[in-house]
C-alpha cells in the first residue's frame, strides 16, 4: 500500500465543550484557546507537524462554538491547506463525530484517514509514523496505529503501604508526581478503510477510545507507535493550561527534525 501525503485526509474531532478547563472556554472552544508564548491556538499547532509533511487535506468536526473555528481557518488556504467542515448539533462524542463527516460524505472510505486531536501538545515525526503503519499494515495484518507516549507522569503523590493491623496501614515508600512506565495514548491515530467501516456500525453519541479501539485490540489489528513522553504536553486541566503559556512551543515543535 502507498499513502500519498498529498492526497491522504487528516480529520481533527475538535466539537468537544472544554468541560475540564473551564472557564477558559466559556467562550470559546479549546480548539482556539490560546497556547505557548506565541499565543496561538491550540489547533495551529496541533496541525504543525501534519502541515510540515506536506499533508494538505483536512476535515474539521466542530460542534460547540464551531462557527469560530471557521470563521478563523476558513477553508484553509491561509495555511497552505484546504479545510472542510463536518458539523454537529449535538455531541457525538469522538467515535460519533467520525461517523457524522462519513455520513455527511466529507469522509470517504476507501483511503486511509489520520485522526487527531487538539486535546494535546504532541512533538509527532510523522513520516515516521506513516512509514511504519504503512508497514505493520503490509506484514502484520494491522488495520489501525495509535501514538502512545512510553512514560507518563501521575499527577498526584504515590504510596506504598503496609498493613500492621486490623484499620491500621503504615506508609513506607512516597512518591510525589513520579514518571510511570505504562504506554499513553495521545490521541493520534492512522485508520485503514476497515476501521471506518467499524465506526459506521455504532450509532453516536460514542466514544472512539472506549468502543472502537478494545474492539480492534481484540481483533489483534491496532499497532501501537512509540514516542517519549518528553514528545507529550497534555492539557487536561487549569494547572496544564497555565503551564503551557509559559512554553515556546515554537522551539518544543522545532526539535521533530
């Protein structure tokens, strides 16, 4: 098989209300907070490394407050892409939201699709990416990769403890915040036209991650793309969203090459 980075779609679920970091997005979506020194939206730089590889064609899921990511990419030219638009009016979740642009025909299903997200900040070498799907599709069988991060950092303070008696535990080890050694994923994918025809299966609202993805580890078709969680800035929370203000994400993105 052979992906044209020309011609191949890239779809961001990007309809999603903020609930978590509220209120930085009463009014507007996450899509479009503001991110790094640069203050650029969220989805600027999500859509970095994608545009650096050459990939020129997008497809947008909006949903809450789509109207101004529209009205701020347009129909893309202005970053050297052409961006189409699968709207919805209600939530559809992330697994719903691709069904929607499959059903609304901005979706084919004879090609494969990339799907991101604006959720994150991911440092992504997407040929890379794309060269090793291409291959787990060709000699293993896979119909679907997903980029997961080797480490990822507990937000809270960890214990070990002993249990002396009845009620009673003793803590004896602590560690605060450590770096974990389980994959992550960070919501990037690479779907084979087997994939899509999965999601069509589903009636949304659903969750892509909770539905489609165990239903591919099941069938033994999802590979898995290593990156280092030092690749990773999440941005779940307030505390994230402050931290990464602080950020030159212009330098963090310039170390993909």
């Amino acid at each position: 098989m052979t992906i044209s980075l020309s011609t191949i779609c890239a779809i961001s679920v990007v309809g999603g209300i903020g609930k978590r970091l509220r209120p930085f997005t009463n009014d507007r979506p996450k899509a479009l907070l503001p991110v790094g020194i640069e203050k650029k939206p969220i989805l600027e730089f999500t859509m970095l490394p994608w545009l650096n590889q050459g990939i020129k064609n997008y497809v947008f899921c909006t949903g809450y407050k789509g109207e101004m990511i529209e009205e701020h990419f347009g129909n893309g030219s202005k970053f050297g892409a052409g961006i189409d638009y699968s709207r919805e009016r209600d939530n559809l979740e992330t697994g719903g939201a691709i069904k929607n642009a499959i059903d609304n025909k901005k979706l084919t299903m004879d090609h494969s699709v990339i799907v991101f997200y604006c959720d994150d900040i991911v440092r992504l070498k997407v040929k890379n990416f794309i060269d090793s799907h291409i291959r787990g599709v060709k000699e293993f069988g896979f119909k679907a990769s997903v980029v997961a991060t080797n480490k990822f950092r507990v937000q809270y303070g960890i214990m070990e403890v002993e249990n002396i008696d009845k009620g009673i535990k003793k803590v004896i080890d602590f560690e605060e915040k450590p770096l974990i050694s389980k994959y992550v994923n960070v919501g990037i994918y690479i779907l084979e036209p087997e994939v899509l025809e999965m999601i069509t299966k589903h009636q949304p609202p659903f969750k892509f991650e909770r539905v489609i993805l165990p239903e591919l580890a099941r069938k033994g078709w999802l590979m898995l793309h290593e990156i280092s969680h030092e690749d990773w800035i999440p941005i779940n929370t307030d505390k994230d969203y402050e931290s990464v203000l602080k950020t030159n994400l212009t330098d963090f993105y310039s170390k993909i090459l």
